[in-house]
C-alpha cells in the first residue's frame, strides 16, 4: 500500500477557448513542478475531453496543491473547463475530501495490490 494521493480529473473543453486553456495548462504545469510532493501531473485530450493524472507523496501534498490552485488558478480554470468526473485514490485526508467534494469526487479505498 502506499501514502500516495493519486486522481483522474476528466473535464470538458469549449474548444473555441483552445489558446487560453494551452496558455494556463502551460502556467499550471510550470507551478505544480515547483511543488516537492507533486509526483505525476499530466493532461491529456482528446478531442473536447481533458484528463489530468495527479499523484501527490501525501495528502498533505495534495492539499498544498489544492491550496495553490485554489488562490492562482481556479477561477480561469472552471472559466474554460468543466468538470465532468474526479476519481479519487489513496489515503485522502478529511480536509482534502472537502476540497474535492464540490466537484462530484468519488473516493475509491485501495483493496489489495501494490505499488513500487
């Protein structure tokens, strides 16, 4: 088992707002790779579709990210993305939970296997 907080946050795109979203992705993975307890920060598309991978050392770790979301990022964020999906794995603290919860996070509680 493992301390990671790790979640698959799936989001639409009104792709008429492609540049911006380009330009803050890129502002955002600049600002999360300066975080010592980010471990895994990734955006995908397809399409209209975004997923973005996010591992975290603890959920401490998760929260300091939340927390700098939360004051440089969200509003310009949620502006251009909508949330449609947040899975949520690992030892997810209390304050980390309500921090998700406002965007439908469902929290998976690890049964078995491993993690090297």
């Amino acid at each position: 088992m493992t301390n990671d907080v790790y979640w698959l946050l799936k989001l639409d795109l009104d792709l008429d707002n492609k540049d911006e979203f380009e330009a803050l992705m890129a502002e955002m993975v600049a600002a999360t790779l300066q975080e010592t307890g980010a471990r895994s920060y990734e955006w995908h598309m397809t399409g209209s579709a975004v997923h973005i991978y996010e591992r975290y050392a603890s959920s401490e770790d998760a929260m300091i990210h939340m927390q700098n979301f939360g004051a440089s990022f969200a509003e310009r964020f949620l502006a251009l993305l909508t949330p449609v999906g947040l899975d949520v794995y690992g030892p997810a603290k209390d304050d980390l939970r309500e921090a998700l919860a406002p965007v439908g996070a469902v929290f998976h509680q690890q049964i078995g296997g491993f993690d090297r």
